[in-house]
C-alpha cells in the first residue's frame, strides 16, 4: 500500500502509521539484541568509525529497530529533529541538566517543579558546583530578567506546574532567554507535543515523562528529549551513549504501540477532566479548582492562546479536611485509585504537599487539603458517583 509522505499527514495519522512498517507488518517487533554481527571485515570497520550512526546497527545498547522506530515517531510528533530515550522521565530530566550544565553555572528553575527535579537540582547539582535559583512560575520578564547572572546557562520551565498547575508564559521566558544566548529546556509531559509543542515555540529541549500519556497504560517506564537543533542533539546522544542510558527493546515495544492511541485516549481525558472539574467545582467541600482549561483559572488566557486542549489531570483544595475525614474519603473511593503517576487508563486520586522555596499563591490553611486527580478513560457517571459516595464517607 502506497502512503502520502510524512509531512502530508495530519499528526493523528503520523502516530498509527510507521514510513517503514518493518516489512509489511504492522507493529514493528521485539528486537532482543545485544552483539550485532557484522558480514565482513570492511563492514565491521565502518563501524567502528562511526558506532554513534543512527544509520547503522553497532551494538544492542545503541539502538535496535525497536528503538528507531519509536525515536523516529516520538520526534515526528515534536517536530524535533531527533529524540533521545532514556529509562524514566527522572532520567531524561537528570541527563538534560547533567549534560548542558558545568560546574560553576548557575540554573533558573521553575518554583512549581516536579518533586524529584527539584530533588535533583538541591542534591547531585548542588554537590558538583552548580547553583539553582527556583523562581515564580508567574514572575514577569522584569522579575525574571533580574535573576539572570552571567553565568546562567539554562532556564528550565514546567508548565501547568506539578500539583499546582500554573501555566506559564513560555515565549516570553523563551525570547527573554534567547536575547542573552541561554538554553531553555522544558517539562512537557501535562500535554505532550498534541495539545503544546515546546519546539514550536522556541524552547531548546523538550523533555517528557513517556510513562504517563505517551504510554497511557501503566505498564512501562520511560522518557523522552527531543532537539530543537542538531547540535543539541548530537550533544545530548552522545551523552546518553556514553553514560550507557538505553530503553529496554520489550519497553519500547509498549512504548510504540502506546502512542498510536494517544490522540484519542487525550481527547477522552479531557473531556472526562472537565467533567470532573465542572462536578467538583460544585461541590461545597470544595473551594478551589485547579485546572487550566476553565475560565476561572489564573492561567486560562495563556494557556487559551498557547495550548490546543487539555489532558486529564487536575486537583483541587478541599476544605474542612483534617488528615482523619481526608483518610475516610480517600479509603472509600473504589474506582480512584491511590498511587503515583498519572496518564494512564485509570483514574487516580493522590494528595499532594507541595513543596515551595518561594511563597506559593496557593497558600493551604490547617483544615485545607490538595488532591490531585487524574481523569481515567470509566464512565464519568461511574466515577462522580465515586466521588459521591467518598464525599458521603467523609461527612460520617
């Protein structure tokens, strides 16, 4: 079957087919490979020259077609000009700030950061000389022009924030940051490249746990950079390999079938998301709906001008919540699941302490509790009705 190249397809369409379908079928298989053969002696020495070649198979550990056909769709989907896999999100996170930072330089990281990033930049990144300044997800590019030093070398955003979810105004940061020859770098695993494409929009590298959505079924761990530009690819490649960072052929495998769904599991979770933050916003437990996609949201006029759609997590503040009444809601929800990550089938329920160096907006008092929630692809019915009844449980 004859197909329209790459560039005349809708991104929907680029996800569920492969240029190279791997001999007419239709997933690509499972390539357990370690030692890779080479037929003659001339063979082996051009691969000896050039064993980073995306073109060749050198070693298992530097890419099978199980990994090249996942690169090749993760970094269509970003419009990047190459994607870099590593084994979790946390990994892609650490091997970005690892390779583009030096000792002596000097980070600016968005206060609103995922746990283990800011984890990573007070621990390792501190122990080796290099200084993070955590700053206000919603500073303005006068405030965050003022934190700038000479020595800064990347700015490094997340937006919706993790737990807190404020959006931020990626192309000023991006432009104010380009002005002074700065990389930017960013977690985009909220709404992946569907819904915003980081590169689009100027930022260096886009960074992604593929554990969530790119995924979306619970079953596999991975992450995902992909390059503005060559150069920073070829960097951050060879980073990789050279630190032996590779995916698994069996996760890649799940990895691939995975995004072929993504642009229709996104769409049910956004619409089962909005459902669940308009039922909630209802709620007279409730005080606070935190979710970019609605009006009321500090955010909603950027992410309105910036972002195609929402994905399916949110969270809200709870009032009247003392860990005792939180413990009765929390243990009679039968369908909200409790447990960590998000972006797949499921629907979760987790609460949340936001961990803050600068003073948060959102400033929770005593009997105040913050759930995040994650939309699954039940019925929304079924799953207000869980709601329901945990809300019930909780008044007892």
């Amino acid at each position: 079957m004859k197909q329209k190249s790459g560039a005349d397809l809708s991104v929907q369409t680029r996800l569920v087919h492969d240029p190279d379908n791997a001999y007419g079928v239709v997933a690509t298989p499972v390539y357990h490979a370690s030692t890779v053969l080479f037929p003659t002696y001339a063979d082996l020495r051009r691969g000896e020259a050039d064993p980073l070649s995306r073109d060749s198979m050198y070693y298992g550990r530097m890419g099978t077609p199980s990994t090249r056909s996942l690169e090749d769709a993760l970094s269509a989907l970003d419009n990047s000009v190459g994607a870099v896999l590593f084994p979790s999100g946390v990994a892609a996170i650490a091997a970005t700030l690892q390779c583009f930072l030096r000792p002596g330089d000097h980070l600016l990281m968005v206060d609103s950061t995922y746990g283990p990033t800011r984890n990573f930049c007070l621990g390792y990144l501190a122990d080796i000389g290099v200084e993070t300044t955590f700053y206000d997800p919603c500073a303005g590019t006068a405030e965050l022009q003022s934190l700038f030093r000479e020595n800064t070398r990347l700015v490094f955003m997340e937006s919706p924030g993790s737990a807190t979810f404020e959006v931020q105004d990626v192309p000023a940061i991006v432009s104010l940051a380009a002005g002074r020859g700065i990389l930017t770098a960013i977690d985009n695993t909220w709404a992946t490249p569907l819904l915003f494409n980081p590169l689009d929009h100027g930022v260096d590298l886009a960074i992604q746990s593929g554990t969530k959505y790119l995924n979306g079924h619970a079953d596999c761990l991975y992450g995902v950079v992909t390059c503005r530009d060559n150069t920073l690819y070829d960097r951050l490649h060879r980073y990789a390999l050279a630190t032996g960072s590779h995916l698994a052929p069996d996760d890649c495998f799940l990895a691939r079938r995975g995004l072929r769904t993504l642009a229709v599991r996104l769409a049910a979770h956004e619409a089962a998301g909005i459902a669940l933050a308009e039922y909630l916003a209802q709620r007279s437990e409730v005080s606070q709906v935190l979710h970019p996609g609605r009006p009321e949201h500090p955010g909603h006029a950027i992410f309105r001008r910036d972002f195609c759609g929402a994905s399916g997590l949110f969270a809200v503040v709870l009032d009247g919540f003392d860990e005792e009444r939180l413990a009765r809601f929390l243990d009679a929800l039968a369908l909200f699941g409790m447990g960590y990550s998000w972006g797949g089938f499921e629907s979760l329920a987790l609460p949340m302490r936001p961990v803050r160096t600068l003073s948060t907006r959102l400033a929770l008092g005593p009997d105040q509790r913050l759930l995040r929630l994650h939309a699954g692809l039940e019925s929304i019915d079924d799953l207000t009705a869980d709601l329901e009844g945990a809300f019930a449980a909780a008044a007892r």
